[in-house]
C-alpha cells in the first residue's frame, strides 16, 4: 500500500507552486501584420530589428508552398497560431515561435513570394502581393495577429524553461537524428566521428541551447562536406535525374548525399576529406575574429553563416593553398561581421541555390582578394 503524503509535504509543495508561478510574467499583444512586418523588417544603428529572429533560428527551412498555405489561410480569415516572444531588457522583442510565419508575411508584403500550388483559393495561384486588389492588400495588412508576450522581469533561468517548453513540448527527430538512424554506413559514421572529436570546431562552432545533445555539429560537418563537394551547382552526379538542391530542398538534398556517400566512401576519400577539413577549420581559427559566428559575443553559431565561412574558406585555399589573409579585419575588431566584411544572409529563402552561391561567393572572393 503506497504510503499516504503527510501534511506538511503537500504544504511545501503549495508554497513552491505559489513561489514559481510569481517568476512567470507575461501578457497577451495584437498587432496587425503590416505593424508586426515593419517592427520586423526596420533595423536600428545595432543592425537589430523591434522584433527579431535570434541566431540560433536564422535558417529559413520553409518551402514555397508552405508560405503560399499560410498566406492563403490569412486571407481566408483562419485563425494563425499565436506568436511566442520574450521581450529584451533593450523592449525589442525576440522571436522565440514563430518566425517562419513572420518571415513568410514580410516576404509576400515585399513581393518576394508568388503564392503556388493553392487549393481553395486556386485562382490566387502566380499571384504576389503587389497583384491583389488595393482593398485586399490593406484587409491583409490591418490582419491582426495575436502574440504571448514574456516579460523582461522574468529572470533568465525562467526564461530558459519557458523556451525549452515551448520547443520540445512534443518534439519531433531533427533531420540529423534520422539519418543517424535510418542510413547507416561508413560515411555518416565519419561524419558524426568528425563533430565529435575535432576540438576546433567545438571551440569554433558554440551551440544554441534549442540545439544541444541534437546532433547539431554533424549536421554543420554535413553541410560543410555536401556543399563544397557539390559546388557550384548543389547537385549530385548520379544519372540523368540526379538529386538537386534546387528541386528537392535541403533536408531531403542531404539526405541523398548522405544514401550517395554511403554507398561509396573509400578510404582514400575519407582521408581528403578529413584533409580538408582540418585545414579549413585551421584556416577560420587563425584568420576570422569570431570563427563562425557574427559576433564575438553569440552563443549559437547561424547555419547560413558557418556553411558561406566554411564552403568559401574551403573553395579559396583549393585555389591558394598558402593564403594569409592580410587587411581584411583591423586588429582590434572582434567580431567577423564588420563594416568591410558583410556575409549576404538574407531573411528568407536561405537554401535557394542563387542564395548559397552568393554567400559562398562572397566569402570566398573577399579571401582571395585580401590574400
């Protein structure tokens, strides 16, 4: 018979119910989208906007017809989830759930989306923004969208929980933990031995804490090894209809390249690979003030900004295998991000294809040019 809970265990437990429940201050905002997408896109001295994504989320993952269904669903009138956000000592406002839903609504505002595929509203198919009526433009735009605001008087402890809450309340199997379990072979194996082991890049590559113990750094390795091995075109030679990232998006693109590399990993491959990466991660220590990240000062390393410094520090010593990068950043800068040196990451679209090519690119020529 389970022994019954006393008195006075139950009183601590009310006292410690009563205790946390004061720590968590929050409120509920409406604002409409127009409002929500200005705060979003305006950007202050700081390179900081009212409302904003942190590092950790700045890969755009959704796809054209995953934009055009929710913007079809706004101008149906149903309802959208409500946005999750923290609000900063500074009263700007950091996107904790649901910046791919305020990215999807700035890009259509700015004509950077043409709505395919759409089912019920068929006839709005081709359509951008700038096509609707000028009345269906402003009903879009006074559109409210409804957000949980918490507090900056909670302290960051809470703040953590809260957000640890809100990302894995029911949590899905990243794509690198599929792969780790679905497709087995050597060359997924070297990939998780080389994220694993390679202090470098521990040190280089800082985490976000929605991504620890989630395999994060052998997704970057992945990333690094497909993207310069398949540069420029982002396509696997395998026949007439190889894989493309163009025509697959990157999760299933990588998953490809992962089935292709298994199939064929040689031990000859395996130690350029190896090569090459450890010349490159040698490379960024000696040469870019915060290795991959931004700033020196960011705690998570953005996936678009390791795959443009790694793929183009790569692609620049295959061309000089001695480069010395000399004048590039001032001997008191800190940051890799300065005012002579701006990797073109854009605020959707991340994987296009045209996208990649010109963050690699640009990484790349700015090497070469300051060698």
């Amino acid at each position: 018979m389970v022994k019954s809970i006393e008195k006075k265990n139950i009183e601590i437990v009310e006292e410690q119910i009563d205790e946390k429940k004061q720590e968590i201050d929050y409120n509920t905002r409406e604002f409409t989208i127009e409002i929500v997408v200005d705060k979003y896109l305006e950007k202050d001295d700081d390179d900081l906007s009212e409302i904003y994504v942190p590092e950790y989320q700045r890969e755009f993952v959704w796809d054209t017809n995953h934009q055009s269904r929710l913007i079809e669903s706004v101008i149906l009138g149903l309802p959208i989830p409500l946005l999750f956000v923290a609000e900063m000592q500074s009263g700007k406002l950091e996107i904790v759930d649901g910046s791919q839903r305020v990215r999807t609504l700035a890009a259509f505002i700015n004509n950077q989306l043409r709505l395919v595929n759409l089912r019920t509203l068929d006839s709005l198919n081709g359509f951008c923004f700038k096509d609707l009526h000028p009345s269906r433009q402003r009903k879009f735009k006074n559109t409210p969208l409804r957000m949980i605001v918490l507090s900056d008087k909670a302290n960051e402890s809470v703040r953590n929980d809260m957000f640890d809450r809100i990302n894995t309340s029911s949590v899905p199997l990243t794509p690198m933990e599929k792969r780790k379990g679905i497709y087995r072979g050597d060359f997924i194996d070297f990939v998780f031995e080389c994220s694993t082991t390679n202090q470098t890049l521990i040190k280089l590559c800082p985490i976000g804490r929605y991504f620890q113990n989630r395999h994060e750094e052998a997704e970057l390795v992945l990333r690094f090894f497909a993207f310069s091995e398949t540069y420029p075109k982002f396509r696997l030679n395998i026949g007439d209809n190889s894989p493309d990232l163009k025509r697959m998006g990157i999760a299933r693109f990588l998953d490809e390249y992962v089935m292709c590399k298994n199939n064929k990993f040689t031990e000859k491959e395996k130690k350029q690979k190896l090569d090459d990466f450890e010349k490159m991660l040698g490379f960024v220590e000696r040469t870019f003030p915060s290795g991959f990240k931004k700033r020196h000062d960011s705690d998570a390393t953005s996936r678009p900004y390791f795959e443009a410094i790694s793929v183009g520090s790569h692609l620049a010593l295959k061309e000089s295998p001695n480069l010395s990068i000399r004048g590039l950043w001032r001997a008191n800068e800190k940051n890799t991000e300065s005012q002579s040196f701006q990797i073109p990451v854009g605020r959707y679209q991340t994987h296009k294809p045209e996208n990649m090519l010109e963050r690699i690119n640009y990484v790349k020529d700015r090497l070469l040019s300051h060698g």
